[in-house]
C-alpha cells in the first residue's frame, strides 16, 4: 500500500500540472471503488480551476472553489497525467480532462482507492480523527509519550494508529523503531519518554529521507511520472528476515504484530 512518502511524492508530481489547470471534464469507467464515485466530482469538478493540491495524511487534497476532491490511492492505486489521446487500460477507472489536453488518469486494479467530494468550509468524515502529521510542528516525542501512557499494545502498533500519528505506515514504523533502537514488542506504557523523543526524530527522518528517494516501490507504487522510488535500497530490517543486520551483523528477526509483518535486530533494539 502507498504510505506517506510515496503519496507526497505523487502530489509533488502532479502540483506543476495541476494547479492553475482547469477541469473539462470528468469521465468515469468504473464507479465503484471502495466507495462509489462521489456524484459531487462529476457534476461540479468541471469548469472548476484547480488552486491547489495537499495532502493530509495518506489522502490527497485537489482544492478548487466550489469544493475539493478527496482521493486515496488505496492499496494499488496511482495517478498519472498522460496526454488526452492516450487510451485506457483495463484498470483506468477516471479520467479527468484537463484543459491542456493531459488527462489525470486514476489506475486502480484492486479497486480500494476512492474519489470522494468535499464541500469548502467542511471536514470530510475520514479527516476528522487523525492525528497530527509526523513533519508538522505538532508532532514530537512529548506528544507520543503523552499518548502511550498507560498503553499495553506494542510500540509499533501504536505508532501506526492514525488518530497518534498520520501516514507512519508498516515500512516506515520498522525502519524508524530500528533507528531509535527500539524493539516494535514492547508495550507503548513502557518506552521513556527519552526513547519517545528520539523515535519522533527517526520518524521525521525517515520518512523525510524516503520523500527525498521518491518513496519505496515494493509492489505496484509508481510516481506520476513513471519513476520508481529507491528508498527500499536503504531499508535497514523490513523485509530482510534472516538477514544480518547492517550495524551488528546479528540475523534480522521477523514476527506479526496487529497482522503486519515486523521486523527488527534482536541486538540493536531493545
């Protein structure tokens, strides 16, 4: 599934063939995705100018006047901008006709992305319970042991609920835990608060650094470019079970935790 860094990297792709553009109009193949095709998107997207693309979360954000366009790229999903005349594949579900003769085209095989409509002045019901972003000035170490108190779950677990922290994906929480010398086991009541603040910083940074390499192409993640991301060159313990680890040399450890795959030095993290 694309997390944080591979969503930023595809709304940094899109922003200079966005932004300023004007929507013709909006074709749908297939509306049904997670969730149906918002009706809102194909009758008042078109005409619309586009004033700015964020992202929130794992969600991007297509700003226009009369609303904003809610989009996730679910499990397999990308966006691409291709030239008006290119013809679809059996899994383009949406088209949105720019008016530079370029399409932003929603490719989705599995079907688990969504195009949803936000009105101005609202919070759509997915936003509402998340947490602050991990590269924002309302995240830190102080925020994540404030909320692990008293918390049995596993660290990892924990730092992947969306209403702690946004975006802190599988990938992402095993490469940081490694950098903060973590083991992903232990119970979130018991990190210091020391340990807390030095696991926020490895979250900034690996997630800044995974921006940087385009994101991590494990599967299916492709930029709107075509480009792939090189961050899983630099992935220290996921996917590396049995591996040695890269500081120590002791084999790489894998179990389940909250039905993710997780991985960590038995060495480095404690």
């Amino acid at each position: 599934m694309p997390e944080l860094p591979e969503v930023e990297t595809t709304r940094r792709g899109l922003l200079p063939h966005l932004v300023g553009r004007r929507v013709r109009a909006v074709v749908v193949r297939q509306p049904q995705l997670r969730w149906p095709i918002a009706a809102e998107l194909v009758a008042q997207l078109p005409g619309q100018r586009i004033e700015a693309v964020e992202r929130r979360a794992k969600y991007l954000l297509v700003h226009t006047r009369v609303g904003s366009a809610l989009l996730h790229l679910g499990m397999s999903g990308s966006l691409r901008i291709v030239p008006e005349r290119t013809p679809p594949g059996p899994h383009d579900h949406v088209d949105w006709r720019l008016d530079d003769r370029h399409l932003l085209r929603l490719t989705d095989p599995r079907r688990f992305g969504c195009e949803l409509w936000q009105l101005p002045g609202t919070l759509h019901p997915l936003l509402r319970r998340l947490g602050p972003e991990p590269l924002g000035d309302g995240f830190d170490g102080d925020h994540l042991w404030q909320r692990a108190r008293g918390r049995g779950a596993a660290v990892k677990t924990f730092i992947m609920d969306q209403s702690v922290v946004v975006g802190v994906g599988n990938i992402y929480a095993s490469e940081a835990l490694f950098e903060a010398g973590i083991d992903p086991r232990r119970a979130a009541g018991r990190v210091a608060r020391e340990r807390y603040r030095r696991l926020a910083q490895t979250i900034r940074r690996v997630l800044a650094r995974a921006i940087e390499r385009g994101g991590t192409t494990l599967r299916d993640f492709i930029a709107p470019d075509g480009a792939r991301g090189y961050f899983e060159q630099e992935l220290a313990v996921y996917g590396r079970a049995g591996e040695p680890c890269r500081a120590c040399g002791t084999a790489i450890a894998q179990a389940v935790l909250g039905q993710r795959a997780t991985y960590w030095c038995p060495r480095c993290q404690r």
